[in-house]
C-alpha cells in the first residue's frame, strides 16, 4: 500500500528490464549483474531514443531562433523543464534550474550565497555524510569569506538527532546543507522536520537529492525547502545534465553565477542588467540534448510509477541484507528505518578495492572506495568499503550473485 492506501502497482521487472539494452551484455562470459547505481544508473531505451531523435530531427539552438527547428528544440527543452519541475511537485517550471548535474547546482548555490548573504563569521552546518560535493563548495566559502562549517553527527546507522540538529542554530547561521539520503549508508534524512527548524532560526535549507530522487517520490513543496540539487545520470538520464530547484523568492535574492549569453536582460558598453530565473542562471547555450534526455529518463520513472520501483527495491534490499547477515566475514553498515537501496559493506580481511575486483570476474559490478565521503568514513572507522546499490531493473537473482560472488572472495582472500 502507498502512503494515501492505495494499492502499490507491481513492477514488470523482466519487460522493464528489456528496455535497457546494456543489460543484454555479459562482463566476462558472465550474465552483468549491475550494481553500481547509486554511482550512475543505466539508460532505458525510451531516454536513448529520445537524444537520438533530437539530434536526427529537431536540433537546433534554443530560445534564440525564431526556425521551425529552433522551436522545435525549444519546445523540447522547456517541455523537459516542465517534467521535471512536476516530478518534484516545483509550484512553477520557473523554479527548475538546468545545471550540468548535482555537484554545479550546488556550487551555484554557494557561490551566489556568497556573494549575496554569507560573510566572515556567518555559519553552515553541514553532516557528516554528506558527499564532497555537499563540502567542498562550502569550504571555498570557508577559505574565501571566512565562513565558519559546523559539523553534526549521525548514528552509526546515519540517522540524524533533530533536537542535536536544532541547537547547533545560533543568530550567525545562515544555511543548512543536508543530504537527503546518504550515498553511503542510504539513510534518509527527516527533510521537512529540518527545513522547518532551519526556517524556524531564519536561515536557508539545502538538500543534496541525488539520491534520494531516484529512490522514491520527493515533494519540495510539502518539504518546504529552499534549494534542492538532483543529477540526472543517477536518475537512468544522461550525464552532463542536473537540476536545481529553488524557492522562487530564494532564487530573486540570488546574483547571477555565470555570465554570458540569455542570462542577461539588456547589455550596454557601461553596464548590464540580468533576466528573470531560472535563466539568469543558464547563461549561455545549455545542455539542450541532455535535458531532453532527462525529462524523458523523468517521464519514464514517472510512467512506471514511482511507488512501484521504491517497493521493488525495498524487497531487494530486504533479500540482500538478510543474505549478507549469514555471511560472518561481511559487515554491513547502515541499517536506519526506510534505507535505501545502498548497502555499504567489508569483508573480513580484504581490501574493497580486491572485493570489487574479483566480484568484477564473477560479473558482478559493485563500487569501491570511500565514494566521495571521506569525513564518513572517518565516522565509521574504516578508509573504505565496498557498495552494492540497486535499481528498478535489478533482481533477485543479482541479489543472489553477489553473495555467491561475496563466497567466492572470501575463499580467495582468506
């Protein structure tokens, strides 16, 4: 049942899975078994052929032409911003930033707040799950406007303590910036109990979604937040394409973050004045074929129902983790109430970088490293581990290779 009690529609797993033409091949004599998602997901047939007929029939430049083949294009694109703007129920298409992905639409984020609203001594708390690219933009802040970072812990399961989140809120804080669902551990964050308190202390909330807009349905509107980041190659789209969506008062009170071509109203050689959002901050020609694809890679997740996927994965999980808990020489890290699909683990007395290579020969695709988390990492004690991350496409029968793989390796190492 869905939250409103409706009946959850069950996902075709074996046609939907037909549609991606990647998943036909096999990884060294092997049938591939994909599960690197949460690293960039796989593109359906509906998002390649989407690109494809732009480029063979429609492409042109946008906004700018007043040709058949430049209203075409335009349509396309604007349409794309429309799709996206309802799959995170934005009140208005207007609110939705075209970005290269979620790392640009959060250093945008930053950079213009820092021209605008942060100065020596003014405060950004952050978690200490979030991925550097919810960091290191706000420690260029740090270096460069004296912009202090404050930290708050998580569970060792990566939930978050909202009484401790509330009293790191002094009169300097200007900004929280929150993942939305951790790339690590795939806990997901109270979003709208945080936004609330960071509104409640005057300050702007931020959330990194490029997780959690794959794994479930996101309402900005009932979250009530100011910005939220998602990438698009995470979200069976392509990459080179993100978006950022803003509160439109929050995106008025924000300078331009480029400069160029239709980011601006009038020019003149003594000064210039900037259009209205979004497109005072898409200055330039945008990523036209990119976000076609994107709002068709949205389109699609929308027409296979939302609901459907998360409760799918939600059993792939559930079937991983208990299979991995019979395993003795694997630890699991992060098992909070509505984990995603993203399960970070060791294996007693191997590297992850050797997990994944050898699960790599058995056809089993995982991730290795500290993906992009390191003060996580820290958190938990260790300088790396191995991640397997589900999709729609993915099966029990992945579930099942990788713990075969999983024996196979601890046979090798120990």
């Amino acid at each position: 049942m869905s939250a409103d009690g409706a009946q959850i529609p069950t996902l075709d797993v074996a046609s939907l899975r037909a549609e991606f033409p990647i998943l036909a091949r096999d990884a060294y004599g092997k049938p591939l078994v994909y599960l690197d998602n949460a690293a960039s997901a796989q593109k359906p047939r509906a998002v390649i052929d989407a690109m494809k007929n732009a480029m063979e029939h429609s492409y042109a430049n946008v906004h700018r032409g007043l040709h058949l083949l430049s209203n075409e294009a335009t349509t396309a694109f604007e349409d794309a911003r429309k799709t996206a703007a309802e799959f995170l129920n934005a009140p208005s298409a207007d609110d939705i930033i075209f970005t290269s992905g979620g790392t640009d639409a959060i250093n945008l984020v930053a950079y213009a707040l820092g021209v605008s609203e942060i100065s020596e001594g003014d405060e950004i708390i952050l978690t200490l799950a979030e991925h550097h690219s919810n960091i290191v933009p706000w420690h260029l802040l740090r270096e460069r406007k004296g912009a202090v970072l404050k930290w708050l812990d998580i569970s060792d399961d990566g939930e978050i303590d909202l009484d401790a989140f509330r009293a790191m809120f002094t009169p300097r804080t200007k900004l929280a910036a929150v993942s939305h669902m951790s790339n690590v551990l795939g806990a997901p964050a109270p979003a709208k109990e945080m936004a609330k308190i960071a509104h409640d202390h005057g300050a702007k909330i931020l959330f990194d979604g490029c997780q959690a807009g794959v794994h479930g349905s996101v309402d900005v509107a009932d979250i009530d937040c100011d910005f939220y980041a998602m990438t698009g190659h995470k979200l069976y789209g392509p990459t080179g394409i993100g978006v950022l969506y803003g509160r439109r008062d929050a995106l008025y009170d924000l300078p331009p973050f480029r400069g160029g071509g239709e980011m601006i109203d009038a020019v003149t050689t003594e000064a210039v004045t900037y259009n209205d959002p979004p497109h005072r901050f898409e200055a330039g020609t945008p990523p036209i074929l990119e976000a076609i694809g994107l709002g068709a890679a949205l389109q699609w997740m929308t027409d296979k129902g939302l609901d459907a996927i998360a409760a799918h994965e939600a059993t792939l999980t559930t079937h991983a983790l208990e299979e991995l808990s019979k395993l003795n020489f694997v630890r699991v890290y992060g098992r909070a109430p509505g984990k995603a699909p993203i399960i970070a683990f060791t294996v007693e007395g191997a590297h992850p970088h050797d997990v994944s290579a050898i699960l790599d020969r058995t056809g089993v695709a995982v991730r290795a490293g500290h993906h992009c988390a390191q003060p996580l990492m820290k958190r938990l004690g260790v300088t790396a581990t191995a991640r397997a991350s589900f999709a729609a496409y993915n099966t029990h029968e992945d579930v099942e290779a990788l713990i075969r793989g999983l024996h196979k390796t601890h046979e090798m190492l120990s």
